[in-house]
C-alpha cells in the first residue's frame, strides 16, 4: 500500500495493482473513500463530510501529482510523496 501523503488523521494512496480510471484512495478513522483524479469525486466509499472536503482541497492543489503517481503505479515505478495539506 503505497503512501502518497499522510494529514489530519487521513491517509492518501495508490496501489500498483490498480485497473480502470485514474484514481487515489483515502483512509479515515477505518472508513475508506475512493476518488477520481481526473474531476475530483468520491466514487466509491464513504467518509464524514468534512473528511471529504479535506481530500478535495488537498487533491484540487496536487491533481497533477496525483496523476503523475497513478502512471508510475501503472508502470509498477516507486511513487512519490505528496506534501501533506497544511
């Protein structure tokens, strides 16, 4: 499970087995959400709605990161770490 980045009790990743659309994973409190990178939704999952405009602004300034990561992951390439939302 590859760690992207780590904030506010959240945890952003992306899985080098991953299929279908560009995507992340985040982590709270034992409740997981999956997000599109390409316009920015919850597609799968479930968090508190504050967890989930957290994980939109962080994305909305890491978009092109994210997608750089999810090409690498593809490709089977170590990731890089995201600065965190601060």
């Amino acid at each position: 499970m590859p760690e992207l980045s780590r904030f506010l009790g959240i945890v952003i990743t992306i899985y080098y087995k991953e299929h279908g659309i560009p995507h992340f994973h985040a982590k709270y409190a034992g409740q997981r959400g999956v997000f599109s990178i390409e316009d920015l939704q919850l597609i799968e999952g479930s968090l508190p709605k504050r967890i989930v405009s957290l994980v939109l602004e962080w994305a909305f300034d890491h978009r092109e990161e994210l997608m750089k990561n999810w090409a690498l992951a593809k490709n089977k390439k170590p990731l890089t770490k995201i600065q965190p939302l601060v």
